[in-house]
C-alpha cells in the first residue's frame, strides 16, 4: 500500500472540475443526463478526474497488447490487492482465495442474493436504503422485510428484527455507512446485528461501498471483524466507485467468508462460462486504485468535509428543512416536511424553478421510509455546490403557497425517463 501524502487540495479547486467532459461522460442523472443549465446533485459520484496513478495504469495495461480473458474469480493481482487492502484497512484476514472480482458491487449485491436465496426465501434490508438491495432480492425471487432506520437520527430499530424474522428468512443485508442517512454503524450496532445473524442461521451482505468516505471521529468498522462466527456467514461488498471515481470502469469484488464459497459466487454469476465477466483493463484500474489510489482518496475526504459542513450548514439555515450531518458517504438526506410538499414534488420543483436535480425521497430509490426527505449530493468543487445551494435557496424563497400541483406535473416529464435508472459501481 502506498504511504505518500494525501493528495494537493489542487486536486479538488474549482478548476479541477472538467464540466466540458462531464456534459459528454457523466450519464446516470448526472451532467451529460440532463438540460445544460442544470446542476445535477443526483447520482452518488465525483466531479472529479480519476487520481493519475490510476490512469496510468490502465495506460500501461493497455500498452502490452494483450486484452485476454481473465480468470472467472478475478485477476491473481487484483485479488491479492483486494485482500492486502482489507488486512491493512479493514483489519480483515483475507486471502486472496476469498476474493471474488465483480463488475460492480450493484452486481455482487445480485450475485449474492442469487447464492442465498431460493424462490420465496425472505431477506432482511434497511428502510430507508439504497434501491439496489431490493433489486437484488427481486431478481433472485426473494421477498422483502424492512427494518426501518430512523432517517433523522440516524439509529437502526434493532428491535424490529425479531419480529420480522420467519422461517424463510435467510439474509440480513447491512449498508455501512448508510446510504442516504449518512450513518457509520458503530461497534456496538454492527455486533448486535451480527449476533443476530449467526443466532437465525443467516447469511450477511455487508455493503461498504462506501466505507473509505467517513468524517472523523468516525471511523468504520467491518462486520465481518467483529467476531469469527460472524465473520463465517458474511459476504462484504466493496467497489471503487465512490471512493475512487471509478464507477463507468464496473469493477468490486465480494469477500466471501472462504474459499469454497468465493467459489461458489464464480459458480452463480456465470463467470465460468464467459457469460459474466469482468475486463481486464477495469481490473488493472482496481489493482492501481487499491494499492496506489489512497492519498487521492486522502484528499478528496479533506475536500468532502469542507463541502459537507457547508451544505449542512446551509440548508440549516432555510426555514422548514432540517439537515443531520453524515458521518460517512457525500450526501445529505435532508428532512423536507416543513415545506408543505411532497418529496417528489419539491425535487420537481427544484428542477424547474431553481435548474437544480435531486433524487427525491421516494419509494422507487429509497423505500417507503425515506418520504418527507430528498437526497442531495455533494462530491463536486465547492464553486458548483456553492451555486446550486444559492439557486435552491432563491427557489425557496418564491416557493408558491398554492399553484405547486400544475407546475409539478408540468415538469415532472423533464427529467423523462432518467430517473428510472441508476447504478452503483
């Protein structure tokens, strides 16, 4: 692993934001999604260009002329990088044995799900919680049980386990941190959820996709760390997409609880056959990101907490919205109710008066938990987030008291079909 310092905070001024390039890459609700005077605060990944010890690598993968097939777990070199990062910043003991190479943790999420679930099987996820867990159960024939987060305050009602549980229910599925509440799970939280587990006889999908991007003092703690029991029914998810802007490459890996069951995963994806795979150049770039990569992620959490104290204390200040400050992740999930309208109204609102996008705390991104709230990101240059926070507070100000119902659904169409789709690399 790489010692240098973090990065220049050059790498994150306001010029260091391409917006040229990003109206032509940046698809996913994001710039290149949408019309060219909005400020998409949307999908959950940097403004950033990718740290340059990445980019030379893929360079120099690509310079020896050989695009081949990869083996179906994943190349050797990732998968050892994969498992040196884990022992050194998860304190994880990982063998490279266990690492499965995904193209996406919104991928792993499937594989997973398919491998511990049969038609009818039940798995537990969060609620709010990012909509790619239900997917995933969806996808495998599963059915859904919510246990509910309080979006406010950020606390898991672990009691509510004990009454969902049933004799079907075969997943627990954890997001650490937690994604749009901004929770880092603590110690405490993360055993009594593995106990849980291991009491039921269930397995655990651990996402911490986001597990680099915490604020101090907070600090994230893998479940899979917290116990061997625990650890042995865990499948932890990791990806390089939030923390290293990598998300159009598609490339994470699943740490399974052995050797057997990593091979069990290639089983499932369909890795052995060639149907599923992932590239080698999206390789190349995890292997540089996981061993060269950690000073731009440094840096780029430097920069994080300058922009996430400016957009707490900002929307704090506006009369009926009420704003937790995340302790993990780059969005804030702001509590709206004070404003009269619902959230996907507002975010239709936002749109068409302010020129600004947000994801709405809807059920269709959140679940039925996350109503009253909208989801903004904010993992750009503090000039961009400046400017959308001026134009939402200007909106506000003129927010009508009563024609809002035919403006909303004059501009609901704007955005079309784009909010239907999104992925987490």
């Amino acid at each position: 692993m790489s010692e240098r310092t973090p990065a220049s905070p050059a790498s994150f001024a306001n010029d260091a934001v391409d917006l040229a390039r990003l109206r032509e890459r940046a698809h996913g609700l994001r710039w290149a999604s949408v019309p060219a005077d909005v400020i998409p605060l949307t999908a959950a990944e940097p403004d950033f260009p990718v740290a340059l010890p990445i980019r030379e690598a893929v360079k120099r993968y690509l310079d020896g002329g050989m695009l081949g097939y990869a083996p179906p777990e994943g190349l050797p070199e990732l998968r050892q990088a994969a498992a040196s990062m884990l022992a050194q910043r998860r304190d994880l003991r990982a063998s490279p044995a266990d690492i499965f190479v995904t193209d996406s943790v919104a991928s792993g999420m499937h594989i997973v799900a398919r491998l511990a679930l049969k038609s009818g099987d039940e798995a537990i996820i969060f609620d709010p919680v990012d909509f790619l867990f239900q997917a995933a159960i969806d996808a495998a024939g599963g059915r859904t049980l919510r246990c509910g987060v309080d979006p406010v305050s950020g606390a898991v009602d672990l009691a509510a386990l004990s009454r969902l549980v049933t004799p079907r229910t075969r997943l627990l599925c954890i997001c650490n941190p937690h994604n749009p509440v901004g929770r880092v799970l603590t110690h405490t939280e993360l055993w009594q959820l593995g106990t849980f587990a291991v009491e039921h006889n269930l397995w655990i999908l651990a996402d911490e996709v986001w597990s680099d991007i915490v604020y101090a003092p907070f600090r994230h703690l893998s479940i899979a760390a917290s116990a061997p029991e625990i650890a042995a029914r865990t499948f932890t998810l990791m990806g390089t997409s939030k923390s290293f802007g990598l998300s159009g490459v598609r490339v994470g890996f699943i740490h399974a609880p052995n050797p057997m069951l990593a091979a069990q995963l290639a089983d499932v994806s369909g890795a052995r056959t060639t149907a599923y795979g992932v590239s080698t150049l999206a390789q190349a770039a995890a292997v540089a990101a996981f061993s060269e990569g950690y000073p731009w992620v440094d840096g780029f959490v430097a920069h994080l907490t300058r922009m996430r104290d400016l957009v707490v204390g900002r929307l704090n200040r506006l009369s009926g919205i009420s704003c937790r400050c995340p302790e993990g992740t780059y969005v804030v999930f702001p509590e709206v109710r004070g404003l009269g309208l619902s959230s996907e109204a507002l975010a239709d609102y936002l749109l068409a008066k302010a020129r600004v996008a947000v994801v709405p705390g809807t059920a269709q991104w959140f679940g039925p938990g996350a109503e009253g709230h909208i989801r903004i990101c904010f993992s750009t240059s503090e000039q961009i987030l400046t400017e959308a926070l001026d134009r939402i507070e200007q909106a506000l100000r003129e927010l009508p008291s009563s024609s809002f119902t035919p403006l909303a659904a004059s501009v609901g169409a704007a955005l079309g079909d784009s909010r239907k789709k999104t992925e987490k690399g």
